[in-house]
C-alpha cells in the first residue's frame, strides 16, 4: 500500500512541476531560462572533454580539421591533367589508369554515400554513437561519461517522453475539438493557437534550442517554403515560429491519426500514395491550395530524402513548377550536441526518436531568406539550382547536384557522357587525328 | 569508448587479412565501416547492384569494367576479404614493402606488376592473357562514348596494337603491356592513399 502511495506523490509532484515549469509557459510562448542554462553547463562540459582529449591524444594520431575531410587523400585536378594531357594527344595503354583509380576512389569513398551517414565530429561529445574513433583517455572522462549517460536515460529520457506524450495527445485532441468549429477567423486563431503549444512543447522534448534569423522573411500566406531536410524534426522546428500547411502522403499508424486531427483544424495537404504518383495530380492541388490567399503556406522539402546535413542535394523541380512566391528557408544542425540525422536505411522512426531523446540537445539555426520567384526565361530546373545555392550558402553547407534518391534509384546516362565527351575531346580536340567532322 | 582493439575484433580474420593486404588497423577499420555502409541492407556482402549504386561511379565509363573485377569467375558475392584484396592492389608502395621483402614469400598485392595486373584484366575481358584489337576497341568506346566514329576508333586501336605488339601476333600480351609501360609512375598513377 505504501509503496503504491508513494509512488503516486512523486507522479503527481512530478507532474506538477512539468505543467508548472513546462507546459504553461509554452502555452504563453514564455520561456523561464532553465534550457539556456542547461545548455551553459553542458557547453562548458564538453569543452572541458575536448581539452582533456586534446592532451590525452598522442601525437602521431592527428585530430582532423574539419568534420567532411575524406579518408583518402584525393587528387582533384581535373581530367586533362590526371592523363597528362595536352589537348590532341594520342591514346594511350594508361589512359585507364586515370579512369580506375577515380573509380576505386569512388567505392572507397563518394560524394553522396557519406551524406547518407552521420556527419563525423572532429571531437568527442560525451555520447558512445559517435564514438568511432576515440580511444580510452583517462579514468576521469570515464566518469563524466558514466554521468552523462545517468542524466540522459534516468533524467532526461522520463521527461522528454512524457512531453512528447503530453504534446502528441493535446496536438491530437485540441486540433479534433477545434475541427468542430465553423469556418471562421476564430478558428483560424484557435488552430494556429493549438498548433504553436504543441510544438513548443514537442521541441522542449527534445531539449530544442532554436536560433531564428531574419524572421521579417518568414514565409507569408499563399507561397511555399521551400527548405533542406535532414530529419521529420524539421518540420516542427519550422511549425514553432508559424504555422504552415503540409504536403505529404498519408501515413498509418501513430502519423496517421496525427495527420487526421490536423487536417480537421486547418487544410493541410495530404496524398495517398498512389496519387503521390500522378505528378500533375499533385500540382494541380498545390496550384489550388496557393491561389487562395487566406491559406497557410505550403511546406516542402525538395530534395525528397533526408541527407546528413553536411550538404544540400538536387532539389526536385516539381515544387518549383506550380508557380508562385518561394520563401526559402536554410536550416543548420549543430553536431555537437546530438545528432538529429535520420538514417532511414539504419534506424525506423522509434529508435530514431529513442536517440534523438537521449542526446544531449537539439541545437540549430534557421535562416529565413528573401522571397524568390521564377524569372523570365528561367526554367524549372535552373530556378530550383538558384534556390539550392541560396540555401547552401546561407547554411554553410556544401552543394551537390546529386539526387538523393540516387541511394534507391540508379544515375541518369547523361552525367556518364559528359565524362565520355571530355575524354574524347582530348582524343580528336585539335585534329590530331584524320577527322572528316571539322 | 573502449579501445580501439575492441573495434578492429569485430572484424572477422583480421590478422590474415592484414598480412595478406599489408594495409594498418586503422585502414582495414576505416575499409570496414565503409563496406558496411555499402552493404545497405546488411546481408553481409557486397553484390553487384550495391556497386553500381554509387553515383561516381556508374558515371564512370570504366565503371562496369571496374565493378567486375572485384567479381571474379562470376561469382555474386563480394565478402570483406574480396573487397579488400582488390583494393590493396591501390594501396601505395611503402619502402618497407621492397625491403625487408622474402623473396619466397608471395609478391604483394600492391607491387608494380599485380598494380599493372590491374590495369591489364580490364582489357582483357575473355581473359585469355592477351588484349586482341578487338577487346581494345570496346574498351575505347566505353571511354569515349559516342562522340568518336567508328574508323577513327579503330584506326587509334589498330596504332596501338601496332606499337606494343613485339611479337607480330596482333594482340598484347602482358610482357609486352608491362614493357610499354615501363617507363610510367605507377605507383603514382594507381594509388590511393588512406589517410590516418
């Protein structure tokens, strides 16, 4: 009896103190400073780590400068000079040596495949996941570590599940109460109301901490926002600061019944899957949804898989082909205190989020950037390159002009002939041979 | 944490695998976590449809050529040994390979000649030890696609069948291969370096 007694104080106690301390100041957009000062002691933690790693690291082994160096030391000079190249020059038996390192450089090591895992980070951030190449330093890192797991899985880990729970149920209930509702601007306020505590409280689950930039280009009604993706946390680090209507397909399951709720409360736009697949279909409805002013703006990731957050790959031009104003929005992970990577291919959605919750925090910054349109003359697929470089540039990231769907499908023939035709053109270039074309 | 043995233990004969290939822990660590990661769907080796997904290199003309040698004798699975052995033929020639070398002991994978080896077997496609000016042909229009007509292609290779052939029988041996390319930096052109 006792025991059961007991065991129902601390629940309430701890109940109270997350409603006190979490649930109502999110509710009024308040914040009471106890992250930031979360994240003061982790900072100065892991600084202390690095220090003492520093000085326990052994000099020939070498701490890598940036976090997306290869691990073959590669030769990027271009074609002409790997086959030791003037142009005309003749064939010869070693051209193919020039052709079989690069590709054995590729298997050993590519471009996109390492976008497809988890950004290296040049020192060790207290969490075992990324702990690929540390050795045991000292008894003392030992103990923080041991610590640091205590107060992520015993501390941490209890309270974010009961916020997300507590977020996920109230998303769930508020949007199906506010559904009931006419239509009218009420409504509208109730929604958007609903949906920012629930975010809110969503991203204080993951220890979120958010730095907006430029918030007078956030997105505006009847446009689309178009951003990089590196995890489904995106799109609640962007539903924190504004509301947006989002495009997806239907999902079952736990998504399922979320999608349904909101769906009540304010139009979002959500596809079966086999209509994903009529791409008119698709634009047709997004057409719709933008030309009426009073509906929130879309929400869309182009490159159309999540990538690691170290570059921005292809954007696909179907979003760019419906047409009107394009808010782009850059968005950057900060590594150090957790991973926020969903490697869809290594963890399913539940041990994803069981990681992303004993990390440390979730740190990024967004970057809203001026609005873009189509210019004349511009095609699809030369505004979305444009969009891309804005975005990578804003986030520091690198550019790709990989599709990331390249890790399921395989490469187009024409990247293969641009290669063919450089080659040849150092072969025939300058007539060395009898050449009827010039 | 932990140390670092505790990684390299995952890795199944690692001992002979290093002494086969010559490369460091820390490359075989390093190969490892990349052959996992190719492996997508963790069946435990490699297949043909797991190469030809990396991008650079299915733009590769050599691609397809390159993709099977790792395959020999038609096989499908490609395990972490096979990958590996392949790819100590690239492995840069230390000076300590040559010196302290047995000389009854197996040449190793990355010296002059299994690096040349290489190169000849993506020629040779029927394996016959000799590259025909047929097989010369077909690796020159992987290389240049569709950009070069028919009579200059097979006026290029018919040049040089001609000028590495030494014994008059119209295809180049390996002896002969190797002479011609005697005088390049081999171990410059076909290595690559592992770094840490």
């Amino acid at each position: 009896m006792d025991g059961a007694e007991l065991a129902g104080k601390i629940v309430y106690t701890w109940l109270t103190l997350v409603l006190g301390f979490i649930l109502l100041p999110s509710a009024f957009g308040v914040s009471l400073g106890i992250s930031e000062l979360y994240m003061k002691i982790l900072v100065k933690t892991l600084e202390w780590a690095t220090l003492r790693i520093e000085k326990g690291v052994s000099k020939e082994s070498v701490l890598k400068n940036s976090a997306s160096v290869g691990i073959i030391q590669r030769d990027e000079s271009p074609m002409e000079k790997g086959l030791s190249g003037l142009r005309g020059r003749d064939f010869e038996l070693s051209d193919v040596f020039y052709f079989s390192k690069k590709g054995l450089e590729a298997i050993v090591e590519d471009e996109v495949t390492q976008r497809f895992s988890s950004e290296e980070l040049v020192s060790w951030n207290l969490l075992t996941r990324t702990n690929v190449n540390f050795q045991y330093i000292s008894p003392k890192l030992t103990m923080v570590w041991v610590l640091g797991v205590i107060v992520r899985y015993c501390v941490l880990l209890p309270l974010r599940v009961t916020l997300a729970f507590i977020g996920i149920s109230f998303l769930v209930i508020g949007t199906t109460l506010v559904g009931q509702l006419p239509e009218s601007s009420l409504k509208n306020r109730l929604s958007e109301l609903v949906h920012l505590t629930c975010c809110r409280i969503c991203v204080r689950a993951l220890s979120g901490t958010i730095h907006y930039h430029n918030k007078q280009y956030r997105p505006q009604k009847g446009g689309i926002c178009v951003a990089n993706h590196t995890s489904p946390i995106d799109v609640l680090i962007l539903t924190t600061d504004g509301c947006y209507a989002m495009v997806g397909q239907v999902h079952g399951g736990l998504m399922g019944i979320i999608q349904r709720a909101m769906v009540k409360a304010c139009p979002h736009v959500w596809f079966e899957r086999s209509e994903m697949k009529d791409r008119h279909l698709v634009t047709e409805r997004l057409r719709e949804h933008i030309a009426d002013k009073k509906k929130l703006p879309i929400l869309i990731f182009p490159e159309g898989t999540c990538i690691n957050n170290t570059s921005v790959m292809m954007f696909k031009k179907g979003s760019f082909e419906i047409g009107g104003t394009i808010y782009p929005v850059a968005i950057k992970y900060n590594p150090q205190f957790g991973d926020a990577f969903w490697n869809s291919s290594k963890y399913n959605m539940v041990s994803y989020l069981l990681r992303v919750m004993t990390s440390w925090a979730i740190v990024c910054d967004v970057w809203y950037m001026p609005p873009m349109t189509r210019e004349e003359g511009e095609d699809a697929v030369q505004f979305a390159n444009r969009v891309k470089s804005a975005i990578a540039i804003q986030g520091g990231l690198t550019e790709l002009p990989w599709d990331g769907g390249l890790k399921r499908a395989k490469v187009k023939d024409t990247y293969k002939e641009e290669q063919q035709k450089n080659y040849s053109k150092m072969l025939v270039g300058n007539g060395s041979l009898n050449s009827e074309l010039d | 944490m932990g140390s670092r043995s505790s990684h390299a233990a995952r890795i199944p004969d690692v001992d002979s695998i290093r002494r086969e290939t010559g490369f460091s822990q820390a490359s075989l660590l390093r190969l490892y976590h990349r052959f996992r990661a190719l492996d997508w769907n963790e069946k435990g080796y490699l297949s043909r449809v797991d190469l030809q997904q990396i991008g650079a290199l299915a733009v590769n003309p050599l691609g397809d050529r390159i993709i099977d040698s790792f395959f020999p004798d038609g096989s499908l699975h490609l395990d972490f040994p096979g990958f590996v052995r392949v790819l100590a033929r690239f492995r840069p020639v230390d000076d300590e390979d040559n010196g302290n070398r047995d000389p009854k002991e197996p040449e190793p994978l990355n010296s002059r000649m299994n690096k040349l080896r290489f190169a000849f077997q993506l020629y040779d496609l029927d394996r016959d030890g000799k590259i025909s000016r047929q097989e010369m042909l077909q690796v020159l229009r992987l290389m240049v696609g569709v950009q070069v007509t028919e009579e200059q292609l097979e006026s290029i290779a018919d040049r040089t069948v001609q000028e590495a052939d030494e014994d008059g029988d119209g295809a180049v041996s390996f002896l002969e291969f190797a002479k011609s390319l005697e005088k390049m930096n081999i171990e410059q052109k076909m290595s690559i370096r592992i770094l840490k």
